[in-house]
C-alpha cells in the first residue's frame, strides 16, 4: 500500500526511527541550542563539543517529533563530525538544497551520509522537518540562545 | 435521512482524484468545502449583480445591498437572533473575537474584572484576552477540563464566586476533541454570578442547530467557511443592549451616522461594527451556505453526524496502538487519535498517499495538547459529505500505517 512513499521512508529512516544511534545528551559541551516547531509539534535539542583545533569532536541531540526530524538529527551528527563551524554551515546549505530541490550540485562526499532523505524535497510538507535539527545546530554554533524554528515560510 | 450521494454530488471537490485515489476529505474541521449553490451565488453576483453596498443610489447598489442584507436575514434565522440588527458581519470568528475583546473587554470591562476562557479553546479565544489583560488590567482565568476532555463545572464555578468575572468566553464545541459544552449550564451559572457568556461556535453550528435565545447566550461567534460557506466572512451576534452599550472598535466608512473634523457619531449597530467595504460576495455566499444547510435540515445533519461519529469511534477504536483523545459523552464529529510507534505527520503523510487528509500537529490549541500531555495529534474531522466508507478506508489505512511503522 505504500510502495509509492518509500522513497522517502526508506530502510534507513525506519530502522532509524525504530532505534536512533545518537539520541542523547552530552553532559560536557561547548554549545547548546533549541529548535523548536510548534506548528507540527517537533522539539530537538542540540549539544556540541568542540575538538581543541575547533572541529566538530561529539554531537548530541535530544528530539520528540516525527521519523523525518528525528532521523534528519540523527544522521546529522554523523555528518558533521570533524567538521570546522564553517564546513557545517557550508554543509547544512548543500543540505537544504538537497531536501528543498532534490538537485545536490556538489553533491560531495561529505553529504553521503544525508541520503537516505534525499527525497524529502518531493514531500514539501516535510522538508522543515528534516531542517529543524540544522537549525539548532548552527544556531549553537552561532551562540543563539533562542530557540530557533524552521516553520513560517523559511526552511 | 439525509442523501449522502445527493449531497455529494453538491460538492465539485469531491469528485477530485488525489494521486489517482478517489480525495478522502477528513479535515473539514479545518475548513469545509463548499457546495455549487454557494460558489454559483458567488459567481453570478459577480457576473451579474455587484456593486459597493449601503451608499449608491443606483439601481445596482440596491440590489447587492439587498442581497448582502438578505445574508443578515438569513443569519438572524440560523441562529434565531431576536432582532436582525444583532447580527454583526465579521471576517471569521478570530474576527469577532478580537471585536468582542475589544468593544466589551476595553469598553465596558474595568480594570480588576476577570475573563474566564476553558484549557480546551483555540488560540483565537486565548490569545486576544491575554492581549486584553496586559492591556487593559484584565485577570485572565482559565476554567479546567476533566480528564475526559469535559468542561469541569465544579471548577468552573468556583471561578466565577468572587463575582469578579464579567465575561465568560468558551468554546461550545472543540476543534480538538469534540466535546460540545453544556451551553445553557454556563449561561445559568455566569448569569447567576453576574458574567455575561460569550461562545465560540465555530465547529459547533456546523453539526448542531444552534438558537442562542434558548441557549440564553449574550454572544456567539461562527465563521462561514467551516459551515459549507466562503472564507472572509464570520459572525458576531450579539445582545442588542450589549452591543448598543459597546463602543466601535474600528472606525471608518460605513459606521458613522455623522463625520466633521471635531468629532463624528456613531451609526446604529450593526453598521456601528461593520466599518469600510465589507465582504459583499462573501456574505452572499453565505447566505446560500445557510440556505443549503437548512434545505439539508439540521435534524438529518446531526443524525448522520451522529451515526459517521459512533462508526468511527468503534473502527478507530479498534486500531491496534490507535488513542482517541477525549471521552466525552457529548461530543461530536472531530476525533483527535495519536498512533503509537507513529509521529502524527507521518501517519497525516502516510494517509494523503491514499489520498485522505487529517489534520496533523497542535490545532492552534497549544495549551490543551500540554494539558492531555501530547505535543501533536492527528485529527479526522467529518462534514455533511462525509461517508462511513470514508472512515473504513482511515481505519484500515491506519492499520497499515501501524504495520508500516512496527
């Protein structure tokens, strides 16, 4: 019966879903930030620890929301790990072109690990979903201690 | 009984196919579809019969302005107000509310007096109290729901003893849960303390008749686009005393008997409420909403509603995981659930691959998904149109929904 959605809830989102590998929070951090939408419901908060030449060392996240949200955070963690502030940002904007458009331009090596929700741009519904852990991310980067949202016409 | 092929037949959208699926529509709580009548009224005003209302002396002024008054006619009959004038033309019931806050919250209301809104209301009956208590010295209470999902008249009462409340505003029905209020009890019990009631008949005068002088209501609001009419257009009814005591809220044409530079006068309500150019087509397609309503007849409307809702509690009930929110014994057809194993957006995904739209996430009622303990739900909502093979095919999509997931 739902043949036609396994593009977007494939193997990996379900087995993710199921059971997150990264779902936790980090008891030592360097940064913390909130996401929040309410519209849909979805909450994620993320924790990041920087390496001393300032890398991404460990990431954590807490996420209550859909299989997208959750899973979006989750691989994230794996792709941006030792990953500069900067090279994340760059990332999260290959990203959201990826789940906004479905055409990934550059799609190097470092987004492989955000496939699995490369269809999420055929669901627009959804692609503030798969936004929202990003979000929180950078804005913990950032230092932005509001929480930080992707509904409201911005993904 | 009512003639549910007939009825459909009536509404164009229906016929629509959704990913090649026949449109399984289950969010008419969020907004209904609207019958040929009503887009035919619309449209033949436009084609035939428009102009600027209340001021034009040619012959096509008075006509539309006929027509636009005949949906006042039209409401005061819906609803039996006891005088036309009652009826004030909004742009929904957020609209109306915010009139209310407004004209009787700043214009009669003092400092030091109370409102009392329930944990179960949509955010347009939250949000334009708590601007009026920080605006205007306003305490601000909030009457509780049992657990399940009932106004809690013990509680309710208890709120109104100090004598200090002057308006009550509730919901008479719930855009969450269903649950209707025990309309005339409010009444009895704020009248017996000195309130003035207030409800938000938003959902309900979709499934019920509605006559707000046996309710013993002193307000009630509705918008037109959930009730088979146009968006851009609602409704404030009104005690005459009340509103003829409230001062406007917005000023402008149309609501003015006399205007100088030095001071103007107020026209006569409901013009007094109504001011500029207000939603000519739209009030003409409301009044063909209403009068495709009452040819229905609101006896065959809730018996149908009534029998989709006991269909849909005993299949959804019997969904494996499946949580239906709220068990209140009055209650009509907007049945919130929650999927274990199933976040509400992915389950509202998975179902509009069928073609079947719900409504998923807070319903604009924030407060009372923390006060049930949930972030978000999924919600199925049923109109006239509505079939019980509509609500088989949700229940044995859910089914699926929950093996998909698990």
């Amino acid at each position: 019966m739902f043949d036609g959605v396994r593009d977007l809830y494939n193997k990996t989102i379900l087995e993710r879903g199921r059971k997150p590998l990264h779902m936790r929070a980090l008891a030592d951090y360097d940064a913390t930030a909130k996401g929040d939408n309410p519209m849909c419901g979805d909450r994620v908060e993320v924790w990041v620890k920087l390496a001393e030449s300032g890398v991404i060392a460990e990431t954590g996240y807490k996420a209550r929301g859909c299989e997208i949200s959750v899973v979006s955070a989750d691989l994230m963690v794996e792709a941006v790990a030792g990953h500069s502030p900067a090279a994340t940002r760059a990332l999260f904007s290959s990203f959201r072109q990826m789940v906004e458009t479905g055409i990934c331009a550059d799609c190097a090596k470092a987004l492989q690990p955000l496939q699995p929700l490369s269809a999420v741009h055929k669901y627009k519904s959804r692609i503030k979903c798969a936004t929202l852990p990003w979000h929180a991310l950078i804005a913990a980067l950032d230092g932005t201690t509001a929480s930080v949202s992707s509904e409201g016409g911005s993904t | 009984m009512i003639d549910l092929a007939r009825i459909r037949a009536d509404f164009p959208i229906l016929g629509e196919t959704i990913r090649g699926k026949p449109l399984v529509f289950l969010d008419s709580a969020a907004s209904a579809q609207k019958p040929r009548p009503v887009i035919a009224a619309m449209v033949h005003a436009m084609e035939h019969q428009y102009a600027n209302i209340h001021r034009g002396l040619h012959w096509m002024s008075e006509r539309t302005t006929e027509a636009y008054e005949q949906a006042r006619d039209a409401v005061a009959t819906l609803i039996n107000a006891n005088d036309r004038h009652e009826i004030i033309f909004t742009g929904n019931s957020t609209g109306a509310i915010n009139l209310l806050a407004h004209s009787y919250g700043r214009g009669i209301m003092k400092p030091g007096q109370a409102v009392v809104i329930s944990e179960m209301e949509h955010h347009s009956n939250i949000v334009p109290w708590q601007m009026l208590r920080d605006q205007h010295g306003i305490e601000l209470r909030i009457a509780p729901i049992t657990d399940a999902g009932e106004l809690d008249l013990n509680a309710f009462e208890a709120l109104l003893s100090d004598g200090r409340v002057g308006l009550v505003s509730i919901t008479h029905m719930s855009n969450v849960l269903g649950t209707y209020t025990p309309a005339e009890r409010i009444c009895q019990i704020s009248h017996a303390h000195g309130a003035k009631v207030m409800f938000d008949g938003s959902q309900a005068i979709v499934h019920r008749r509605i006559d707000v002088q046996a309710l013993g209501a002193d307000f009630y609001c509705f918008t037109g686009h959930k009730l088979y009419g146009p968006t851009g257009i609602g409704v404030l009814w009104g005690k005459r005393e009340l509103l003829n005591a409230m001062p406007p809220f917005m000023g402008g044409g149309d609501m003015i008997s006399s205007v100088s530079f030095e001071a103007s006068k107020w026209a006569e309500v409901p013009h007094k409420f109504e001011a500029g150019t207000p939603a000519i087509i739209e009030g003409i397609g409301l009044k063909a909403a209403i009068d495709y309503v009452q040819a229905v007849g609101y006896d065959a409307i809730a018996a149908h509603e009534a029998a989709l809702t006991d269909h849909a509690l005993a299949r959804l009930g019997n969904v494996e995981g499946l949580t239906i929110l709220g068990r209140a014994q009055d209650r009509g057809g907007v049945i919130s659930f929650t999927l274990a194993g199933a976040h509400p957006h992915d389950v509202a995904t998975l179902l509009d691959r069928q073609g079947i739209a719900v409504r998923a996430g807070h319903h604009c009622a924030e407060p009372l998904m923390r006060r049930l303990g949930v972030d978000s739900t999924a919600r199925a909502s049923f109109g006239i149109y509505t079939t019980p093979g509509e609500i088989d095919a949700l229940a044995d999509t859910l089914e699926k929904i929950r093996e998909f997931f698990t």
